[in-house]
C-alpha cells in the first residue's frame, strides 16, 4: 500500500473497490428477481418450480463458491509481496477446482427429482423443477468460473468490469427470458426450460466476456493467466483447497440458517410466509452493500498482510468496520421509519389479504432492523478474516453460531414459548449476534498467522 495512508484514504481505497462491487451483488440479485417476475407471469406452477429449482441450484453454488472466493485473499496477499507468478498459481488451480466441483455435483442436478420427491415435494413441481435444473446445472461451471475471475480481477482491484459485466449480464438474461419463456420474437414458446437456457447463456457470455478482459487487456497479459492452463500446479491446487473448503461450508451454514427459518415460518401460516419473504428480501438487498464492503476489505487487508505492513492491516480493519456500522444504522432509520412503503413495494395492495401482510412485514422488519449491525459485523469480519487467510476456525465457529445457537432459538421461541413469527426472527438476531462476536474476536485476538505459502511448482514460472 506504499506510504502510510490516512484513515480518509483508506476509506477512499475502499470505496473505489467497494462501490463497483457492491453494484455486482446487486446486480446478481435482480438475475434472481428477473427469472422470479417473469416466470411469476407465466404460470403458477413454474414459478414454485423455478423457486425449488433456483434455491437448490443456489445451495450447490453457495458450496462450490468457496475456492473462488479463496482466490481473491490469496491473489492480494500474492500482489504484496510482489510474486506475479502466484498471482496466475493461485487463479488457476482456482479454476481447476471450480471445474473439477461443477463436474462432480452435475448428478444431483440430473438427478433432482427423486431426490425433490425424497423431500417431500409435490410430485408435480418436483418433475418441473427436474427440467429446469438438468438444463441449469450445465451452467454451474461457467458461474463458478465467472466467480473466480470476479476474485481475480477484484484483488487486482479492477472490480469496475465485473460490475458491467454483470449488468451486461441481467440484460441479456431479461432478453432471452423474453424471448424463450413466452415465445417472443419468433422464438419457441419453452416456458421453464427457457428460463433454464437463459440462465447458462447469461453465465457463458459472462464468463466470455471476462475470460476477454483477463486475457487480451495489455495491462493484465504480464500474468499469462491462460498459458499452459491443462498443467497441474499440485501445491498451489493444495493451498486454494485448505483455503476454499472452510468458505464454502460457511457459507451454507448461514445459508441454511436463513432456509430453516424460511421452511419454519411456513409452518406458522401463508401471510406470514409472505410477509417473511418479501422482508427478508429487502434485508438481503441491505446485506449486499455489507458485502460488497467486506470483499474490498478481504483485498485490502490481504494486500497489507502480503506487503507485512500490520498497521495499514489494523488501519483498514478499523475504517472497513466503521464504514459497514454507518451504513447498517442508516439502514436501522430506514426500516424503523419507513417499513410500511418498503414491503407495499412488493405488493399489489389491491390483493385482498395485502394490509395483512404489510402489518406483519412491518413487525419483522423492526427486527430486521435488530439484527442489521450484527449482520454487519459478522459478513465484515469474515471478510477480515478471510484477508489473513484465516477460514478453517471461522467455519466452525459460523456453524455454532448458526445451527447450535440460531436454529434452535428460532425453534424455541417461534414454538414451544409461542411467539410465533416474532420469535423466529429473534432467534435469527441472537444467531448473527453470536456469530458476529466470535468472528470479530477472532480477528482481533486470534491467531491469525496465515498458512505457509506454496512453494514453487517445478517450473512454475513457466507454467
């Protein structure tokens, strides 16, 4: 990071990686909110389909995404010290593994119907949701790729791209779902199945397009990303391994806690399902922007830890906390104040039992609005964490949080002590809470030495 920086330029250097990111999550969501709405105007039945098929899709990628998500601490640290040549180490057994994943999860998805059955599920919508994943899951290797390179180009703090890529992205998906859900402009009329070949000609142009940009832009050609890409690179394949596993299980594990509530509120009744849905969107669009911060934090904090400069590392920790408390108190005001409109933007308040459903989306925004600090704090300190390259004990200390003390809660307080949809929502506070103590007290007292870097691969400056 060169000389010392102020706290002003460390939230400046923050907010030019961090803006365009938070952009592409945001992005990323109205991929989802496009296929929901549009599919939602075809017919009922599809839409419950495609919300089995997508969320099952999602869980899949949710695991897989973190050894891409492992590249970006790694390519910073990487920049740090100066060593180009782990730059393109690190990237590509990203990439290797991203493929080797999709390959190996591919049955499930062809396979999805009896196991939706297994579950459960309507028999109907089981076989619908079956053709739509065994066209969708040909693009979980694309997305994982597209996930990779998101890593790669953001520690090279170029995030800017990945941002029009992925806008790029949500216009092409609108257009082929128009095209090929409803029959328009000459094209078949495939309903969810077009949907589904939307969704993977959206993920193969993205990954085109960076796949371009990583590869031809002058600026980035000194890493020969591309070069030799079919040799293995076995301790660099090891290193992103130990550091991907452990994200991705994270990340189901807060996942799931978010699906159990969903699965539990519907016990409770429909408007309160509904009510539930539409507030935990408007939280989720709030969380983007917490996350987007703390992957500009993980690339801040590992380009300081790469150059071993460990004030610039407690400087940047300090201003990327701050900055995500701002925002998360901003969002408090808003939903305390505001809640009505928020979730009536989601409505048609002609709909007969629309007054019911603003009323109780207003009481869990209240809690909503409880737990976005903690939500904060706990995506922010990941983020740190995952800067210092430290994934293995976070892991498990998320899974506790999460499914030992969030779960549960919910449980107990939603049922046997009778607060209904009230108590579910507590139970997700006292979860993000936990968790978000733990995590950032092992940041901040851990220990978090990270693990050796590889060493180099025969011939590993040519590979």
């Amino acid at each position: 990071m060169g000389d010392r920086m102020t706290y002003a330029g460390h939230a400046r250097a923050l907010m030019v990686l961090g803006l365009p990111l938070i952009g592409s999550h945001l992005a990323q969501m109205a991929l989802h909110v496009t296929d929901t709405v549009m599919l939602g105007w075809y017919s009922v039945d599809a839409l419950a389909a495609v919300v089995l098929g997508a969320s099952s899709f999602f869980i899949l990628f949710i695991l897989g995404s973190g050894f891409a998500i492992a590249v970006m601490p790694m390519v910073a640290a990487a920049l740090g010290r100066g060593d180009e040549a782990q730059v393109r180490r690190d990237t590509r057994m990203g990439m290797w593994l991203s493929i080797l994943y999709g390959l190996a999860v591919y049955p499930v998805f062809w396979w999805s119907g009896p196991i939706l059955l297994a579950l459960g599920q309507d028999p109907l919508i089981a076989g619908m949701a079956e053709e739509y994943m065994r066209i969708a899951g040909a693009g979980m290797i694309p997305a994982l790729l597209v996930m990779v390179l998101k890593s790669y180009l953001s520690a090279l703090e170029r995030a800017g791209v990945v941002l029009w890529a992925t806008l790029a992205g949500v216009a092409v998906n609108i257009a082929v779902n128009w095209a090929l859900i409803f029959g328009n402009w000459g094209a078949p009329e495939l309903g969810l199945r077009g949907a589904a070949i939307a969704s993977v000609v959206t993920q193969i142009l993205t990954l085109a397009v960076l796949l371009g940009y990583a590869g031809l832009l002058p600026a980035l050609r000194r890493f020969t990303l591309f070069a030799r890409f079919w040799r293995p690179d076995w301790p660099a394949f090891v290193q992103v391994w130990r550091l991907g596993w452990p994200i991705g299980l994270t990340g189901l594990a807060e996942g799931g806690l978010f699906q159990a509530s969903a699965l539990m509120m519907g016990w409770i009744g429909t408007v309160e399902l509904a009510a539930h849905g539409i507030a935990i969107e408007v939280a989720g669009l709030a969380f983007m922007v917490h996350l987007g911060l703390s992957n500009a934090a993980t690339v801040r904090i590992g380009r300081a830890e790469g150059e071993g400069d460990p004030v610039s590392l407690r400087d940047g920790a300090l201003v990327a906390i701050a900055m995500s408390l701002v925002f998360g108190l901003a969002v408090v005001a808003l939903f305390l104040i505001l809640p009505e409109r928020i979730i009536a933007l989601f409505l048609d308040t002609a709909q007969p039992r629309a007054a019911e459903i603003i009323a109780y989306g207003t009481l869990l925004l209240a809690f909503g609005a409880l737990f976005q600090i903690f939500d904060a704090m706990q995506c922010m300190a990941l983020g740190l964490l995952r800067g210092v390259r430290d994934t293995a004990v976070p892991m498990w200390l998320a899974a506790f949080s999460y499914w030992i003390v969030g779960i549960p809660t919910s449980y107990l307080l939603a049922f046997p002590l009778g607060l209904g949809g009230a108590g579910l929502w507590l139970g997700l506070v006292v979860g993000l809470a936990v968790a978000s103590v733990l995590l950032m007290v092992r940041f901040w007292r851990g220990r978090r030495s990270p693990p050796a870097r590889p060493p180099a691969a025969p011939g590993a400056a040519l590979s």
